[in-house]
C-alpha cells in the first residue's frame, strides 16, 4: 500500500487494496466538474475509510424499481444494488414505514404483535427444522451473533470461510472476512478455502466443482481437528458472491456442507445475498442447495434498505447461547423495521418476484452469451436468477483475468448510464445484481450498453 | 443461575442475571388476560435471548410525545424510553423519513449532499478538535468500531470501563460491557472500576466524588502501565446510567478524563444516553464536564429510533485506523437515515428541548424530593435535566439498596400507567429518562402514581 496527505492533512489511501476495483482516487479528482468536486472534497470529514465509487462518481438523487437518476436529471439502469430488493423506493414499502413510524417505534420489550406475525411469516419460508428467530439491525450483526452462537453450541472455535468472503463488519466478523485479510488480522483458528471457480474447474455440477470443494472443505477440517482448536463450522454465501460468483447447479456443494455436519460442525447460511429469491430457483440459496443449515442470517435486503437484519435458528443451537448469554438487541424487531420487513415479503410474492427472476434472469445471460461472440473479453457468463457474473478475461484461452479491461469497461458502463460494479480476487467479474424490479424489457438496453463499451475498449 | 425447561422443550431462565430486575418470567403467565398471556408464548419463536418488561406485559400500540396506549386504548405516561428522543411519532421526522424514503435509499458510494449537511451539522455541535465522523446503524457498530480506533491510535489493547457499564452487544463491545460479565467473558485485558457513587460517597463535586473516582481511575491505569497489557484508554457513558445515574456536578470527573490522556489513553465517550440535549446543561454528555474526547459514539436516539448511528473522532485518532483498515458500513449515512437525523436535530433546535430539558428536569427532581418527606423509601433524587435517577433504599440510615421495594413499585406505576424501569448494581435506581417531550404539566400525574404506589407499598 502507499499512502499520501492531502492538503488538509489528511492521510488518504491512493493505490490499496482497500482502494480495490471500482473506487474513486483523489488524483481523479481534477477532471470532474465543480459540484462533483465539490462534494468529493466534502467528503473529508467522513476521513479515510469511506469508499466511493467510480474515477467519475455518481451523485443518485431519486430511484424507481431498477431505475435511478442523477442530480442533472439523467437516469440510470442500476444493476447493482441488492439492498432496495424489490426496486427503489417502492411505494408499499414506504406506506408500511411511513404508517408504523406515525404510529409508534419502539423496542421488544413490549409485547407487540407485529414481530410474531412477521416472525411466523418468515420462519414459513424456511425448513421446518429452523423455528426460531432473533431480530438485529445489519447483516453484521447478524453474523457476529451468530458466530458466537455456532461456537457456544459446537464448543469449538475454529471456522471456515472462503477465500474472498465478506460477512461484514465488526471486529469478530471482520477477523472471519478473508476479503479484509491484506488490512485486517484475521481469527487465528480461521481456516480459509478457495471457492468452487465453475469456470476453471470447468463445471457446476456437484460431481465437478461440488466435489473439488468437498476435497478442500474435508481438507480444512482435518487440519483443524488436527490442530485442536475445535471446529465450529462453516460460514457461507453460497452464491459466493465476493469470491466472483459462483452458483453452480443446485445441490452443487451439498456434500461439502453434509460434511460439516457429519464433522459436528455448524453452517451459518449467510443469505444476504441470495436470499428473498435473488436466484428464482429457491427463496434461499442454501435451499438450492438441498442443504438444512443451523442459522441463517440476513441483511438490509430483507427491508428493502429499512436496517432491519435477522438470525434463524434450529432451536437446539441456539438454545445453548440464548439461555446462557446475555444478547440485547432491543429495537431490532421493533415496528417499524418488521413493517418494512413484511412489505417486502408482501410484494415478493404478490409479484412474483422470485419466478421473475428466474426468468428474466435466464433471458439476460443468454443476451449475454450472445454478446459473447462479439467480444473475446467475455470470458463466462454464470448464475441463477438475478444474480450474474459476467467475467472478463485478457485472454480466453488461458482464462487470464482481465482486472484492467473490467475495471475500465466500469468506467465505459457507468458513461452510458449503467451502475454496476466488479468482485472476484482480480476484481474481474462483473456483478449484475439488480433490484428484482429488473425487467426483460430492460436487457436490450444492457446488453446495447455492453457491446457500445467493450467496442469503445476494443475487447 | 437457574434453567427450567417448558413444554415445547425450549430452556428457558428462570431466575438469572440475564433477568435481572425488571423481567417477565414464565411463572408469572398464569394471571395474565388471554391476549397478554397469549402473545408471551407466542414469544418463544423469539428463542431465550428476547427480554420482556414487567410481570404483567404491556402492548404498545401509539405514542405520541411522552405518552403511549395500550391495545385496548389505556393511556401511559412514558418515563422510559429515550430513543424516542424528541417524542413518539414526532410527525417531522416521520415525514422526513417518508420523504426520503419514496425518493432514494442508497449507500455512501454514491454521492448525496445530505449525509455531508448533516455530517456538518453534527460535528457543529461539537468541539473544533472534533471534526471527523463516521456513519453506523447501530450504538454497538459505533463502538465496535471506536475500540478498534483506540486500539489502533495508541497500540494498546486495554480498556477502562466502570462496573455496570453497557455499551453494546457485539463480541467486542460485549466483552468491554461489564454489566455483562455474570454471562459473558470480558475482555481479559479489560479493567473494571466502580462509578462514583454520589449518594453514598455523599458528594457531587469534583474535589469530592470526582477526586474518589480519579483515584479508581488512576489505580486502573497503574495496574495496565504494570501488566504491560499497553494502555488504550476509558470508554465512558458520563451519565453512568447502567451505573445507577450519577451526573454530579458539572466537571465532576474531568480530573479522571484528563489523566487518561496524560497517561496516553484515548476517551470515547459513549453519549447513547446522555447526548442530544439530555441534559439539559450541554449538548453532549463530555461537555458538561468541560472535556475534550477523543472519539464519541451515539446510537438510535439520533434518529428518534430510526437506526443510525455514528462515532466523531479527532482526525489524528481516526487517522491510524481508517488510512490502514478496511472498514466498510456502506449503508450507514444512507440519505434515509440521514434525513431522520437531521430533522431530530432540527426539532431539538426548534422546540428548545435542551433548554426545557433543563427547567423541566429541575421541577422533576424538586418535585421527587419533596415527595421523599412523605415516603422514607426515596434516598435519593439526583440527575441533570431530563434524566432523574431516584434510588429507592430499604434503610434511608446505611442507605441499603430497596432492591425488592423498586422492582414492586415499578409493577405498582406501571398499573397506574406510568413506564419505567430500574437500573444500578442492586436495580433500584428508578431510572427516569422520559422523551424530551416530557413537559412540566406532565410532573404532577407521576409524583400522584409514585405517591400511590409507595403508600400501597407501605413505603
């Protein structure tokens, strides 16, 4: 890493990988126009950790669906943003926040049939076996209960996690997201697997790629039951978001999660990202899977950007922490995030939202693949629903990463008005994880923008 | 503590720290009316963790400023709850949040001015050397973070924290948060030193109480300086709330704050309670006592109960951290959050709720000790503005904790439709810490529902 001050005395990162991918620099900033300047420059007072995207960032003012515009009126196609899952400010989701904050928001501690009604309604997605439910804030918290939970349960300390994986971002979940492991020190006991690459290994299947990542999952187990530690499980995105999506067939890594099991081990299914029926084939992605974990956690997905995020439970694993520890999480489940949180649900299903995305999605990456034969520098274009990656290679017979072209083509995308952004270890996968509002009717537009930016690159 | 199981098998406490003070338990259901009982075994989908106040629960459905109904229309006066900050339901911050909300709901990678409006308006607040600060959802994702800043800035890893402290509940925030430590490891680098206890010690100045608790401030430090552990700092709530309340005398415990600095510590001063005007003589917490922090946290009464959070830092403190860790909180500061913050601070302004907090407070307390002539229950009436601490003791002469007489008057105010509960190391401190909303015409139905109460309790 390298680190310069700027004028005001302020340390900033310039080339880091805390800068990784789409980020913008402050040396970008003396091409912009003054008001994006301007705000770049305010932006000190937030210090150094803020990320902001793109070398010309994008000031958002208004969204609708998958849709937003800027501040000089120019709209967007926004590919990227699962948080508002069934579309920018969609309008039922603002009437049940709007109408319970003008009613009252207060804590659990007080008897209020809101959060049982929705807790029902939720623990009815999942397997029978998962029947309990506590109610946090973010994703992180979420994850940090829950790892605390798995350990108390197993009495063992050592997790697995994959390679580039981001669970969030508190001090014990950001010592278990190997993603942060250039800056950040990572659990002792944590053991690290690399993810099921469907496109090197060549297959989705479970007998291909599935049993690859059983060999390396078995393999991380024994080095910690050689070890002592004490094994605690596994925690996975199973759409491998962050590690460059990787959805695989369903049943794909089944056996891998079996094997905790068989081992004693948890799995905390962390859906943040394929959850709420992101990949049409399941409302949740451990479910794709055939696989029943012990917690599943969520995140701001589940209230369309409301912060309310949850952890579900067998209840024989979390009854070993929750009848031991002291856990007070007082406003999450509070009314107004579980009236946000049952909005969503609502317009899931009274859209169809999850066939949606089955369809819509399968029609996108067939546009893709078509636009494939165009442009050598698509490498791969995989997923389920609405969740794509599109990887870009510098070469598709060796299958090299094209980090450089990805990251410009961002730019190229971003100049025609399409918001998305990039993950993998090279930051060379596209991920296209729109809103499920995405509609078949805005994949011309997509794929015109793809081909007029990778023509501009000449790839 | 004890465990019994109940009928579907899930463990629950029975008597136990976790429900410590003012709790439901499972064998007060049986009075309970079909609805009340009704809704509490709807709970167990909550699992063991989730906490209920009172032996006979209350179902809020409204609030409105101070004030709260049940279910079937009985009206509160709420003592309570502080993260309804300016009120329940203040219809500003209602419409602020649904404004925003049907406009756009998106993460700081996109620019929008309103995180950096409020970010200046925040930090207007606060000391010049304050000019950082950085967005959460949470009071627990804000000192997460702010002990990982301290840690960073000065290399040291232990803490100060006084006896019943609260600060949060992830792992690390957990293990800094004493009033934990019956169920949950602390930190074992952590030092623990007992609040000033201006009832018993018998003074609220500086030369007094302060000079006692500088003392125990002081030991704490030699003891880290001696182990080698590396000296991190203090992380304080200067209300001492979970402490039993004890604000003392504007100044009261500086001395203590500056030879943290003297000895190399940072102070994160956690103004979750005692921020936003509360009270009454500053804006923040640190302030009444006339000292500089080096990182403040805040939690949900930013938002009146919207979650958002945030820690301000000195620029050199953050600096160390956020120049070399990745730390993404990419939602806090999301526009939505903002707009409830910023309407919060408008309406504090607005409606000159510190300054009432202050007159309005007065009144309270002169009111509590007139009526201690009547009733030999009341030890002791102490606070600043709108947080009242009244300790309820068995013997006015050795001053012993009325433990049972405050958990038995709580039941006998909450009959009479008044909401509070107890705090301290023996809980029974009646913690009286209304909404800002609380007015003087207020005063005289809650000193005729305590009045009622003691004499019931013959007390």
């Amino acid at each position: 890493m390298e680190w310069h001050t700027d004028d005001d005395g302020t340390t900033m990162a310039s080339t880091a990988s805390i800068l990784d991918g789409n980020s913008f620099k402050a040396e970008d900033a003396d091409g912009l126009d003054p008001r994006t300047r301007a705000l770049t420059e305010r932006r000190r007072v937030l210090g150094s950790a803020y990320r902001l995207f793109y070398r010309h960032p994008v000031e958002l003012v208004r969204g609708r669906g998958a849709h937003a515009w800027d501040a000089e009126g120019n709209e967007y196609l926004d590919l990227y943003n699962n948080v508002p899952s069934v579309g920018h400010a969609h309008p039922r989701v603002v009437e049940a926040v709007a109408r319970q904050m003008s009613e009252l928001n207060t804590h659990t501690r007080y008897l209020h049939p809101a959060v049982l009604d929705y807790a029902d309604d939720l623990l009815s997605t999942m397997p029978d076996e998962i029947d309990r439910v506590m109610f946090v804030c973010t994703g992180s918290e979420a994850n940090d209960l829950a790892l605390r939970v798995g350990r108390e349960f197993t009495g063992g300390s050592a997790w697995i996690a994959t390679s580039e994986a981001y669970h969030g971002n508190t001090a014990l979940v950001s010592a278990h997201s190997p993603s942060l492991r250039n800056g950040e020190e990572m659990d002792p006991t944590l053991r690290i697997v690399d993810p099921p690459d469907t496109y090197r290994l060549g297959s989705e299947t479970a007998d291909g790629a599935g049993s690859w990542w059983l060999t390396r999952v078995a393999e991380a187990i024994a080095e910690i039951e050689s070890s002592g530690d004490g094994f605690a499980g596994l925690i996975l995105d199973s759409s491998f978001s962050s590690d460059g999506i990787f959805l695989g067939e369903p049943g794909m890594i089944r056996a891998a999660l079996d094997l905790v099991h068989a081992h004693g081990g948890v799995v905390i299914a962390d859906e943040v990202q394929p959850g709420f029926g992101r990949t049409g084939e399941a409302f949740w992605g451990f479910d794709r899977h055939g696989f029943v974990p012990d917690l599943v956690t969520t995140g701001k997905p589940m209230g369309n950007g409301f912060p309310i995020a949850a952890m579900a439970a067998r209840r024989e694993v979390l009854d070993a922490f929750a009848t031991r520890r002291p856990y007070f999480n007082t406003f999450g489940g509070n009314p107004v995030a579980v009236s946000a949180a049952q909005a969503v649900l609502d317009v899931l299903r009274d859209e169809g939202l999850q066939a949606r995305a089955l369809s819509v999605g399968a029609q996108l990456r067939d546009a893709l693949r078509d636009l494939g034969h165009a442009h050598p520098a698509i490498g791969d274009v995989r997923g389920s629903g609405q969740y794509t990656g599109l990887e870009i290679v510098a070469d598709r017979e060796t299958k090299e990463p094209g980090t450089g072209i990805a990251l410009d083509l961002l730019e190229e995308l971003r100049d025609r008005r399409v918001l998305t952004s990039v993950c993998g270890p090279n930051n060379s996968v596209l991920k296209l994880r729109p809103p499920l509002a995405f509609e078949a009717g805005d994949i011309p537009r997509l794929v015109e923008a793809l081909d007029g930016s990778l023509t501009a690159l000449g790839v």
